[in-house]
C-alpha cells in the first residue's frame, strides 16, 4: 500500500525517481513508521531493532546508510536470499563488510542457501575480519602455488579441525615455500 502510494506521489513529480529509488524509500519509510508506532504503543525505543530486507548488495548498502540517516534505532543487517557457496559468502561479505565500517549496524545475518552452521562459521569469519569479534585461531596461510613443498590446502584444513575448539584469539602462520617464509624472514 505504502509503495503504491509513493508510486503515485513519484509520478506527480516534475523529476520522478526511478522504481528503485521509490522502493528504497518505501522500505526505509515503513521501517521507520513501524518503530515510531510500536514506541507510541509504550516499546521502549532502546527495544526497537530495524530490518530491512533486500536481496542486492548495493540495494542493502543504500537503504541502510540512508536507514542509518534517518533514525537512531538499532539496525539488523542481513542480506536476504544471498545464494549458496561461494557467491552467498562474498555477497553477504562485501554488503555485511562495508557498513560496519560506516559505523552502521547492530546485529548481522548470514543467509546461505546452506547448513545454517555455515551461515554462522561465515559470520564469525567476517566478524573477526573486521576485528568486531577476536575468538579462536586465525589461519594465516600462503596461496596455493608451485614453490610449495607441500600440500597447503590438506595441511590448512587438517590445523582448522585440530584448533576450531581454542577460544584465545591468536594468530596461527602456514607458510609453505622460502620466498613467503624463510626468505622474507631474513630481511627482519
């Protein structure tokens, strides 16, 4: 109803918006209408978390920031129907990763098209990439390459399964050939 109505109010303008633009505003004008009204009813505002869900990278980044604009409510990040594998991980990483950096967002959620312990793992990660979070071990690891004298993939995976119990936030270093390792270790 909200959007049909903007819809309107967008085609009386001497410049109208793009469609894109009046859902932004729709979607972070109905959040806001909500949290005011549930505050009117007696919920604390300091009680009110705001989401706004979206399915595109730069959608979220741009209803949030403008979200984060407007209001001073607690706001959930979460990057609705990510995808699986590899592309769910990078969509939600880059949209997740981005606006805490702008200071904006609360509460994160990871949506995989996955084993929800993955959603979390994904999380964690991107949390302790960001230096939000600093539990367990992180893997520092040299790319798969020709100089190794091993295989750095079995030996990576192997360590995270024998540390992934460690809560102590340290820095554990793979390093697998004498330019990465001992080669740059002698110039310090």
């Amino acid at each position: 109803e909200l959007l049909a109505q903007l819809m309107d109010v967008n085609a009386q303008r001497p410049q109208p918006w793009d469609a894109r633009q009046v859902m932004y505003e729709a979607l972070i004008t109905s959040a806001i209408d909500s949290a005011r009204r549930a505050e009117a009813l007696g919920l604390n505002g300091d009680n009110i978390l705001l989401s706004c869900k979206v399915s595109g990278v730069q959608d979220l980044i741009a209803v949030y920031r403008e979200l984060a604009r407007r209001c001073d409510y607690a706001l959930h990040l979460g990057l609705t129907e990510a995808g699986m594998g590899t592309r769910g991980t990078v969509s939600s990483s880059v949209a997740l990763g981005i606006l805490p950096q702008d200071g904006i967002g609360d509460t994160i959620r990871i949506s995989l098209a996955a084993d929800p312990v993955e959603e979390v793992k994904v999380g964690w990660a991107l949390l302790r990439c960001l230096g939000v979070r600093t539990r367990g071990v992180n893997l520092i690891a040299c790319p798969s390459c020709a100089r190794q004298q091993f295989d750095v993939i079995k030996t990576v995976a192997a360590l995270e399964a024998r540390l992934e119990d460690i809560s102590k936030p340290i820095d554990v270093s793979v390093i697998g050939c004498v330019v990465n390792g001992p080669g740059e270790a002698t110039h310090t």
